[in-house]
C-alpha cells in the first residue's frame, strides 16, 4: 500500500511519487500533473454538495409555487361564488321590488275604487227633499264642481240659514257653488243665479279677495268666506231631485251604511292613505 501525508484538510497519496521517483525519466512536468490529479475526490464531493443544494432550493421553490398556485385559485373560486351569491340576492331583492310595486299598484287602485264606491254609499244626505252629497276626500273647486256634475249634481246653492245649518253639521268647511271668477266682485251661484252681497252668510269682512285670487266660496262652519279656487278642500253637492225619485235611481244610492259600517269605511280608508304615505317616504 502506498503512503500517505495529510496537508491541511487534504490528504495526497503518495503512492504516485513513489512511481515518479522509481522512475527513470523524472520531469517538472509530471510532477505539476501529479500535484493537480491528486484533489479530484474532494472536487467531485464539493461539486455535488451544490447540487444538492441547489436540487433542495429548486424544490422548495416549486413546493411554493404549487401551493401558491392552489391559494391563489381557491381565493378567486370563493370570489366567482360570493360574486355568484351577490348576484343571486341582487335578483331576489328586485323581485321582491317588482312584486311589492305591483301590490302597491293594486292597493292604489283598490284604495281608488273603495273611495268612489264609498262617496257613493256614504256621502248621499237629505234635507228637505233635496239630496247632498259630502265628499271625504279633498280636492280644487273646478275639479269639485266637476264631480258633482259626474253624480248628476253641482255645488250646493244654499238658499237660508236652515240649509247652511245642516251644510256644515256634516262638513265644518267645504266648497260651495259661488264664484266670482267671471267678474271681480260680482258673485253669483253656479245655476247664474245673481248673490247679493248683503243677504249672504259671509263672515266679517268677508269676501276680502285677501290673496288676489279668492274668487270662489266656501262655508266655514255656519259662515263663508272666498278662497282661492287652486286650494283643495272638501266639497259639498246639491240634486234638487226628490229622495223618492232619487231611491229610484241605481247609479246614485243614498247612504244606506249603519254608523258602525261607515267608521270601517272611514277606517279603511286612512289604512290606505297610511299606506300611501310609507310609499312615499
């Protein structure tokens, strides 16, 4: 076996000298490829400790980048399902929208056809052989002539004390059928009928024309006074036909509603106006 020497942390083997030195041709040269051949194993040991290394790194880097990849994909499918979710509601809530427009919608038009059929059944009273019929809801005072004219009546003319009396124990202020809207102080009934200022009902100083404007009248309590015609109040009308012949007319019944029935009525009816009212907040 050849000897062995240890320099540092390397260890040369002398066994090629000893071929060197027993041999006859002795160069530099072979002794310079000698000393360069002998570290070839500690070369190929460091070489490999860097493969591995780098072989472990790569590793790591591709185990980082999986999971990595797999984070990122879990991330965006839970962002397709939310955004799926989201969707999903947004198209319930407009829905339910459209479905409660449409019972909003019915209820209004439900709300209109009770109030027609309830000024129908509720507003007709008698006096003296003459019909009246007072409204519940409010409106301008063309617009209310032109109901009364729709029920085969107009304004009330009221013609005494008597009349103003029973007037305003069913309606504390409403319209009634005087104007002056034709000619500025010239007040006269809706049938043409000339109002003489004097045998009136006016409250004191009364009409004023106040507001440059007040051209049409209106009882309030057991007195008048002009207003303007734009303003919506409630109304009352006036059929001269007779209670008879009026039982006789199906388009146009008297109140025939017990004082219970008629608080229900009155009771549905603001339901719906409170109805109308959180519609419009």
């Amino acid at each position: 076996m050849g000897a062995h020497h240890s320099v540092g942390s390397v260890t040369f083997s002398m066994t090629p000298f000893a071929s060197i030195l027993s041999s006859s041709s002795l160069t530099l040269s072979s002794i310079l490829s000698c000393l360069y051949s002998t570290p070839s194993s500690y070369n190929n040991h460091a070489h490999h400790a860097i493969y591995r290394t780098v072989g472990v790194c790569f590793g790591l880097l591709c185990l980082l980048q999986v999971t990595l990849n797999i984070t990122l994909r879990l991330y965006f499918l839970r962002l397709a399902n939310d955004g799926q979710e989201c969707q999903m509601r947004y198209n319930s809530l407009a829905e339910e929208r459209d479905l409660l427009m449409t019972n909003y919608t019915n209820v209004v038009e439900e709300r209109d056809r009770l109030d027609k059929r309830l000024d129908e059944l509720v507003g007709w009273k008698s006096f003296e052989s003459r019909l009246y019929f007072f409204s519940i809801a409010e409106k301008t005072w063309n617009e209310s002539r032109e109901d009364c004219k729709q029920r085969g009546a107009d304004l009330v003319i009221i013609n005494s004390q008597e009349e103003q009396n029973f007037v305003s124990a069913h309606a504390r202020e409403t319209w009634i059928g005087l104007t002056d809207s034709e000619i500025e102080g010239q007040w006269k009934w809706v049938d043409g009928t000339p109002h003489s200022l004097k045998k009136g009902l006016w409250m004191e100083k009364e009409p004023n024309n106040a507001d440059m404007g007040e051209d049409c009248g209106k009882a309030y309590g057991k007195q008048w006074n002009d207003e303007v015609c734009s303003r919506k109040f409630k109304w009352t009308c006036e059929n001269k036909s007779s209670l008879r012949s009026r039982l006789k007319d199906p388009h146009h019944p008297p109140s025939l509603l017990s004082p219970a029935m008629l608080t229900f009525a009155l009771r549905l009816r603001l339901l719906f106006t409170d109805l109308t009212e959180l519609r419009n907040i």
